[in-house]
C-alpha cells in the first residue's frame, strides 16, 4: 500500500475558491435525497438519537438559512447563545435551528431549502477576512478548543450536510451517491485533518468509490475501512479502536 497512498501532507487544504461548488453540490444532493423520500421515511430515527428524518432536515435547512441572509444568522447566534445554557453553542443553535422549522410541512421546507441551498453556499465565501478570524469556542471529544469562523465558513459547513445525508440515507435504506470528484475531496480533507490530530505514522486504507489509500510517517498502524465508515467511525457515530479513537469535527 505505501507505494500508491498519497502522503497526507500532499493533501491541499480546501481552498475559498472550491467553498461555494462544493457547498452548493452538497445542498443539492441533500435535497434531491430528502425530495426521494416517501411519508414513512420521514419519521424514521436517525444516527443523531434526539432526531428523526424530519428534525434533522429542519437543522440542515435551518443552517442552510443561517448562512444565506445576515440577519437569520445574526438570530440564530443570539437564540443559539440563550437555548446552549453555559453548553456547546452549536448545540443550542442547532436546537433553536430545528424548533423554529418544525412546524413547517415538507413541500414548503424543501422548497424553501432549494432557494437557500445555492444562496448559502455564495454568501460563505464572501465573508470579509475580518470576520473570518473571529474566534470560537468549541469542543472536539469532549476537549475544548477554538476555531476560526473561515474553519467553520469553509470545512464544516460542507461536513456537517455531507454526515447528515449519510444519516438520513442509512436511515431510510437509500445508497448514499457518491463521487471521486466531490465526496473523495471532503473525505482526502478529513484523512489530513484526523493525521494532523494525531500526528502517528500510518498507512490507511479506505475502500468505495470516494475512497483513496494514505500514509503519513513510516510503520505505524495499517488501517483498512470503507471511507463513509471511516468518517461516521471519526464524528463518534460508530466505534473504532487505535487511531480510529481520534475525533475530527463534521
């Protein structure tokens, strides 16, 4: 395997230029998921316990929303701030995100996630580089540190729809599309951040059409998972041992 895996430091960080086709992509398929489903699959539970189809649509829509008109976000970080209680902020917002688009019946929340889908995805790569060094406090593991808003504006934004979609597909049984070009870049992002974290020498593995082989270092552990099992594994939603145990954000 080490004489065709990608050394990790050869994999470039996503760049502003990528943001919008990226995000807009990932928006795209979302709803295209969510427009395929039928009246069962919406009440079906999730990887994430506290929501079912239907509630995380309302998070995915809300987040799409807040990034898409200054003022909805400017909302959604003061009801945010007040509903977290002194616990991880993007709990409360994402709370706040979900309450706010539950009464919303499913033609009007997809037809409302079409219009904001294209719109968020150009407004992140226009915040000014002021706001984009603003500080926030996060917990990755149950370990507290701070990122910048760009980290937020260009990673997890994409992240956070690409791991719903994943949910919502293993939820009601649908294949989850899958590209070289769009979900292999996402996953490569990941491989380089979780060796970043962890900093070992190991030669990974990931198998399916987005997946890619990687080393960092010499010896080390070899690793060998499918790459969507290898992101649910590192978000917390499944269980891995040795180097698997490193979180990354998503």
């Amino acid at each position: 395997m080490h004489d065709t895996a990608t050394t990790v430091d050869r994999i470039s960080a996503i760049r502003r230029d990528e943001v919008e086709a990226q995000a807009a992509t990932e928006h795209r398929r979302v709803w295209e998921l969510l427009s395929s489903l039928d009246d069962e699959d919406w009440a079906k539970p999730t990887d994430c316990a506290a929501w079912d189809v239907r509630a995380m649509a309302g998070h995915v829509l809300g987040m799409m929303e807040g990034f898409a008109r200054f003022r909805e976000w400017a909302h959604q970080m003061r009801a945010g701030g007040k509903a977290a209680g002194g616990g991880p902020f993007i709990d409360g917002m994402t709370a706040v995100q979900v309450r706010e688009r539950a009464g919303l019946d499913r033609t009007e929340l997809l037809a409302r996630m079409a219009a904001a889908g294209p719109k968020a995805a150009r407004a992140r790569t226009k915040v000014p580089s002021p706001l984009r060094r603003m500080p926030m406090k996060e917990e990755v593991g149950g370990q507290p540190e701070t990122w910048r808003l760009g980290y937020l504006l260009d990673v997890i934004l994409t992240r956070d729809p690409w791991m719903h979609r994943v949910d919502i597909s293993r939820a009601t049984g649908r294949e989850v599309v899958l590209t070289p070009e769009h979900d292999g870049r996402i996953i490569a992002d990941v491989v380089a951040e979780w060796a970043r974290r962890h900093g070992q020498p190991f030669t990974l593995l990931l198998h399916g059409p987005a997946g890619g082989a990687y080393t960092q270092g010499a010896g080390g552990e070899e690793i060998a998972v499918d790459a969507v099992e290898f992101c649910r594994i590192l978000s917390g939603r499944a269980s891995g041992t040795g180097l698997l145990t490193q979180e990354v954000p998503f």
